[in-house]
C-alpha cells in the first residue's frame, strides 16, 4: 500500500472543485481559442465570465432559480 503525500491530496482537491465550480473553464477556452483562432484577442476573464453566466441562465434546466 503506498501513502499518498498532502500536497497530492490537496492537488486532487483543487482540481476537483475548480472543475465543480467551473473555474478552469476559462484556461480551457484560452487554450482552444490560441488554437483556432491565432492572432485574435481571447475575450477576458470578465467577459468570458459574463457570457459563461448569461448562457446559463438563458437555459435553467433543471434549477430552481
């Protein structure tokens, strides 16, 4: 049996809720937009945060509010 080290669960830890909240969405998107489209401006944080929120909003599913 090996002994996993508290910096690797902390690891695990961060990635889990920054995927849960959707935080890492936005390195994601950086990642894919240098990809496809070189030499453009990625939109910013603000804005790609703005129109991350409004499309979730525009459909609700299954939440309450």
């Amino acid at each position: 049996m090996t002994t996993i080290g508290k910096g690797a669960i902390w690891q695990g830890v961060r990635w889990y809720l920054r995927e849960l909240t959707g935080e890492s969405q936005y390195e994601r998107y950086l990642e894919r937009h240098a990809n496809e489209h070189p030499g453009t401006a990625p939109l910013s944080r603000r804005e790609f945060e703005r129109r991350r929120i409004d499309a979730k909003d525009a459909t609700p599913g299954s939440r309450c509010c």
